[in-house]
C-alpha cells in the first residue's frame, strides 16, 4: 500500500511501532518469533495450520503470557517476563477483531462500537457519538440499530473492525478476518479491509492462512513454521523466491533445493535442473506448473529438462487439469481437459515432462 513506509524494513524508526521478541511454552509446542513494525505498516503472519499464528497473536494481545523474550510498543515496555512485567490485556492500546467478531448479540452495532470507549472512560453520550462517527465510515450508518443477529457476515466483519478502531489503538490485531465470508462477500470486504488499513496510522498485525487475503492486505509478510519464522519480505519477493515447500505450493510453484555449479543444479538425489541462471553453491529453482509440457514419448526440441515420470494423480484446478507426477523430479503440472484426454492421462501412466531452463527461476538458498 502506497501510503505505507517502505516495507521490509526491520528496524522501527525512533522506537516507535512494534518491537517484540514473542516466547510461548506449551506442552507440546514453543513459540520463538521476533517480530518488529514501523507505524503503517501492515504485516500479515502466513503458516499452515498449528505454524503458531493465533499463540503469537493472543500473546500480543495480552491474552498468553510470555514465557521470555519483550513486547515493545511506541517505545513503551508492555511485557517482560525477565522484570516481572506484564500489562493485561485490557490496559494495552490494542484492538483486536476476532475470526468470529465476537460481537454481543443483545447490543446494537451502534453499543457494540461504543463498548470500547465506553470502557475507557468515556461518557455513554460521547461514546455514541464516537461509534456513530466510526459506523458512518465503514457505510453503515443505517444499521447502527440492528443487533449482530439482523447484520450479514460483512457487516458484521465492519462493525468488528469499527470496535477495534473506536479504541484508537496503537496495535490492531485481525485473526483471520474474512475466513467466515462466503467467496462473494469476502472480494468486497478484502477490498474495503485494504482501504481501511491504508488509512491506520499505527502497526496492524494480521493473521491468516490465505495467501490471497496477505498478499492484498499486507506490505510485509512473515511466514512462520513449527512457531518460528522460515522467511520474511514484500508478499512479490516471497512469491517470486520461496524457501520451503509450504510456501511454494500456496504460491503455486515447483520448488527443489540444491547444489548449483553455473547453469546446473544437481539434487540430492542425483538429478540435474538446468536454468538461465548462473550460481555456485546451495539454490533453489521454483518454476510454475503450466512451464511443464507432457509428452507421450520423449520431445524433440529445445527444452533442456526432460524427464520420464510417473502420473500419481488428477484434480481439477480452475479449467485445467493438474497432473500430479512422481519420479527423479517430482512436480504439479497444469494442462488443458484436451490435452490430459488426448495424452490419456491416468494414474499410473507414465509420461514424459519438459522444462524449459528460461521458464525455471534460480537464487541462492
């Protein structure tokens, strides 16, 4: 997002934003994540299911304790097990909008926003007026009377976000904020979600497992496995560069890890992917499965990969047909209903696959 400052930056400019080092033991699980955010800025946390998203958001929000490590924000010091120091939850400028909104069925849409301020003092008058204001920039001035039960799912996602904002929060938290929206509603809430960030001066931290919602909402990403961080950067750079195979199939790519010497990069296996690229050392080639062409028998012609694998299965993806292929280079390849037809592709079959070296994409690992 234009407005933001420039992503991908770790530092937090004058102590001010997030400074956080997040340690959570759990019987089974540690959570160990640094994380930092300049004010602006949106950075969206991507991992599979259990990676240790929603522990490092509840422990920002006060809700988990940490076991070590700090949480700074706007240079203030909101918890440090090491000096005893921890700010409940209701005491930090947080505002959290939560996968279900969470919103109280019994009050309206206006009370609902007006909870916050009403919390922090506010009179009940000054704080209507204030969720007034607020319900009127998410356009939904004419529901301020319609209990939660009477709202549809985007607008409930709005009157969820209007009550994390009517706090003025210098941290505001989303956990999977447009997971309960059907595909429809959820296009135009991801929409009016992104303008709204751009408008937050302070750090927004969102958690998700799309990576459509992170790539649109976010300047940054940071993806975390197992509770620790596997790659951070601009949502294009992790697109374009991914560093493990979580990334790359919800990117969509072919990724292998090996050793590259010039043009060649040798597998652990044995096999060699050539690529435009020239390297020396530990690399990653990432190509998109509609670069792999599928023959009946090995092709004649300019491709510099070929290989003879095996079809494992067939799904539909979108209109076209993505083979499953295993062998000396496992790989996705994507094809037209015509072509799988005319190749007779079936489980069990076996194929020939080529990559062209200038559709492969090579960096150091």
């Amino acid at each position: 997002m234009t407005s933001h400052p420039a992503s991908g930056s770790h530092g937090v400019p004058g102590g001010t934003g997030l400074d956080a080092r997040l340690r959570v033991d759990r019987a089974a699980f540690t959570l160990d994540l640094a994380l930092t955010a300049a004010p602006g800025e949106v950075v969206a946390l991507l991992g599979p299911n259990g990676a240790g998203k929603s522990t490092a958001l509840r422990a920002l929000a006060g809700l988990l304790p940490l076991g070590a490590g700090h949480l700074r924000l706007d240079g203030e010091v909101l918890e440090d097990p090491a000096r005893r120091l921890h700010t409940p939850a209701e005491e930090r400028p947080v505002g959290v909008v939560f996968q279900d909104y969470l919103l109280f069925p019994h009050l309206s849409a206006l009370d609902n926003v007006a909870f916050g301020p009403r919390c922090r003092g506010r009179s009940r008058r000054e704080a209507r007026a204030e969720a007034a204001g607020w319900l009127e920039r998410m356009g939904l001035a004419e529901h301020a009377g319609a209990r939660p039960g009477r709202l549809s799912g985007g607008q409930a996602q709005r009157v969820a976000l209007a009550r994390a904002l009517a706090v003025r929060p210098r941290l505001l938290l989303l956990d999977e904020p447009l997971a309960a929206l059907d595909a429809r509603t959820r296009l135009d809430v991801r929409a009016q979600l992104r303008r709204h960030l751009a408008e937050f001066e302070a750090v927004a931290v969102l958690v998700t497992h799309d990576p459509l919602d992170a790539m649109v909402l976010a300047d940054r990403l940071v993806v975390i496995e197992d509770g620790r961080e596997v790659q951070s950067g601009l949502p294009a750079e992790i697109a374009r560069r991914p560093r493990t195979d979580y990334i790359a199939r919800l990117v969509g790519l072919n990724l292998y890890r090996g050793t590259a010497d010039g043009h060649r990069v040798t597998l652990p296996d044995g096999a060699v992917l050539t690529t435009d690229e020239h390297l020396a050392g530990p690399a990653f080639v990432a190509f998109p499965p509609s670069a792999v062409t599928l023959h009946p028998a090995r092709p004649e012609g300019s491709a510099r990969n070929v290989w003879e694998l095996t079809v494992a299965g067939l799904d539909l993806h979108g209109d076209q047909v993505r083979a499953d292929l295993t062998g000396a280079v496992p790989m996705a390849a994507d094809l037209t209903p015509a072509a799988a037809a005319e190749l007779r592709l079936a489980p069990g079959a076996t194929v020939w696959a080529a990559v062209k070296a200038a559709q492969t994409h090579a960096y150091p690992a």
